[in-house]
C-alpha cells in the first residue's frame, strides 16, 4: 500500500520539488494550497515532470473545518507544512497577517492531525539561531530571540509541534533549512518571487536577465574574508530529498524521539561575493552589481553542522553550488521564454 503524504503550500517552490522527489520515492502526494503567493506554473511544471496530475486541493489551511474535512476524507500517514508567509520584511510591517496566517494554519494542521493519527513534518528555518555565538550551528546551538515576526512563527511553530507530541503522543519532525536556493533540473519548477526580490539568487538571475539593472551587495564590511556575509545556500532537490528520508523515518516508525529537528544545509559556507563570482563563471557572464550599505537585520554568519542529518536520516546535500547556480540560471531563462510566447 502506498503511503500518502499532503504537502500544504504544494504549489510553492520548495513544496513543488518535495511532491516530485516524493512522488518518485513511491508516495502519494496531495497538494493544498491557497495560490496567495503563486500562480499555477509550479503545478503544472510538476505534472510535466511526472507525467500525471497529483491530487490539488486549493483551500486555505486556516479555515479550520475545511482542513478537518480534507482529513476525514483522505487517509494522510504524513502532513509537510509549508503553507505560509515568508517574506521577513512583510512581516515586520503586518505582523497581525503573519501571526494569524502562519500559527492558525499549523494549529489546525496540529488538530487534525492528533484526532487522525498524522504524523508532521513541519518546515522550519536557520532563521531561529539568529546571529549564532559559534558556526557551525548544530540543532543544540540555543535558539535567538527572533528578529522579525516571520522568524518568531518559525519558533512559535516549532514549539507548538515539540508541545503537541509530548501531550498527545504524535511524531512529528521540525526540518532547519538554510538559505534554500536553485531549480529541479527540467528547468519546470522554480522560485517564483512577486515583486523585487528579497531573497540574493532571485535578484542575481533577474538582474542577468534584465529585469532587474543592478545586484546591490548589502555590505563588504564584515567581519568575514572578504567583508561580505556568510551563509550555507541549500540546493532545493537537495533540500525536497530531505524531506523524504524524514518522511520515510516518520511513517516507518523509524523515529528515535518522537519529536527530532534537523539542520538541513550543506555545512559549507559561502560569502556574497563568492556566490556573484561561481554564478558568472558557471554560466559564463558578467554580473552589474555594485557594494550597497548593510541590509539591517542580516546576520553576519550562518551555516550548518549537518551531521546529524546524515548520521539519523541518512541524507547529506549532493549537488553542487556550481550546478544549483547553473539551475537557477536555466529556471530564469525558462520563464523569460514563457513570457515571450
Ligand atoms: C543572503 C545574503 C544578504 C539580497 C532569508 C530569511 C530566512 C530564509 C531565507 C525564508 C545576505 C545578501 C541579499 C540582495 C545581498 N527564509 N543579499 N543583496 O537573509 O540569509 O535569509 O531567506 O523563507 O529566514 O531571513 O537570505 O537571500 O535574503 O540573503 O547582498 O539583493 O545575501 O545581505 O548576506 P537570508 P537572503
């Protein structure tokens, strides 16, 4: 019998990649998903790769008796939790819309996944570590008092899984990505940010594109090698097949605690600049990008110890940045051309 997963927020970039590898692994996959932050080119980029439609649900997971309703009607062994704001600086600015958004939509994915059985995955972030006292991080390093409201749902939620399985007896497992960047290699599936782009990759494709007319690089006067910040950037399958060694440990009773939180991250740390640099070389073009004032906010340095990650889920990052970038670039393009269509 094949085991099905529901991935909330399945028409997003990282829930998108984590249905095809789950899909691919054997599972049955049921994507809900509002569309408040996307159009349906993730979903049908999905169906294209795999060559069939997976069930779509659109629905908003705060709308607590329609989630009951998806649970009676469907036998879920695991739910992933991505459906949720993102934006950090959004969040700052509408704090109310991110906590009502991001805590009632887990606390009734939480419901109603204790009266039926469900185990959780909940996508959790390095966000919680803050600026940490010592890299790299390990899931032991102590949890920063968070920045922004959009970091604070992150460790709300956490809390709330960790509280749940201890009164309840649920499993449920939080997983920490880094900084998720990159394409599923088809080009079909990407990062679809509105607007400008917060985020450095999205601004780094936009700007070779066109779209946008020049990378500011948020300061070059760290306390790093080369004065600009440190993060681990994750490729995104490598991320989405996180997610399903940690949904195989769930639904195979594999778990050693019955609430596990994972770093899910490379280990290896990279600067600003060093990113810039690969994505000319690897793509073969020159970037307009110019050193700007600090971003406030941006810590200086983060990245994993993703031992554990490896020694429990049996999972370690694979691709390289050279092929993420390369994908980031492809995924771009791929949109260009359908715009021009
Ligand atoms: C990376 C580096 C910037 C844009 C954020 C969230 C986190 C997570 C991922 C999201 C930093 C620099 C960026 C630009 C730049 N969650 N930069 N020019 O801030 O590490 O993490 O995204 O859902 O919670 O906080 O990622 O990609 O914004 O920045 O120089 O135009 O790139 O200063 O050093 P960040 P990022």
């Amino acid at each position: 019998m094949k085991k099905t997963v529901l991935v909330s927020g399945g028409a997003g970039f990282i829930g998108s990649h984590v249905t095809v590898e789950l899909v691919q692994a054997g599972y049955d996959v049921i994507i809900a998903d509002n569309m408040s932050n996307c159009d349906t080119t993730n979903y049908e980029g999905v169906c294209a790769i795999l060559g069939y439609k997976p069930l779509f649900i659109k629905m908003d997971f705060c709308d607590a008796p329609a989630v009951e309703k998806l649970f009676a009607e469907h036998k879920i062994d695991a739910v992933i939790h991505f459906a949720a704001f993102k934006a950090v600086g959004e969040s700052v600015a509408e704090p109310l819309m991110y906590y009502k958004n991001n805590l009632d939509s887990f606390l009734n994915v939480l419901e109603a996944s204790r009266k039926s059985g469900t185990n959780v995955l909940f996508s959790s972030s390095a966000t919680v570590y803050g600026e940490p006292d010592r890299t790299p991080v390990t899931e032991q390093s102590p949890r920063k008092s968070a920045t922004s409201p959009y970091g604070n749902t992150k460790q709300m939620c956490e809390d709330f899984l960790r509280d749940c399985v201890a009164a309840y007896g649920m499993h449920g497992i939080a997983l920490r990505y880094f900084n998720p960047i990159g394409a599923h290699p088809s080009a079909l599936i990407g990062e679809l940010p509105r607007g400008v782009p917060n985020n450095l990759v999205p601004f780094i494709t936009q700007t070779a594109i066109g779209k946008r007319a020049c990378l500011s690089i948020f300061g070059d006067d760290y306390p790093t090698p080369d004065g600009t910040c440190l993060r681990d950037y994750i490729d995104v399958v490598d991320l989405a097949k996180a997610h399903v060694c940690a949904v195989s440990r769930m639904v195979e009773g594999r778990m050693e605690e019955p609430y596990e939180i994972y770093n899910i991250g490379t280990g290896r740390p990279e600067s600003v600049l060093e990113l810039v640099q690969a994505f000319e070389k690897v793509n073969g073009l020159k970037l307009n990008y110019r050193i700007a004032p600090r971003r406030p906010g941006d810590v200086t340095e983060v990245w994993a110890d993703p031992s554990l990650a490896q020694e429990k889920l049996g999972w370690k990052a694979t691709r390289t940045v050279e092929e993420t970038l390369a994908s980031a670039w492809a995924w771009e393009k791929h949109l260009a051309a359908k715009a021009a269509e």
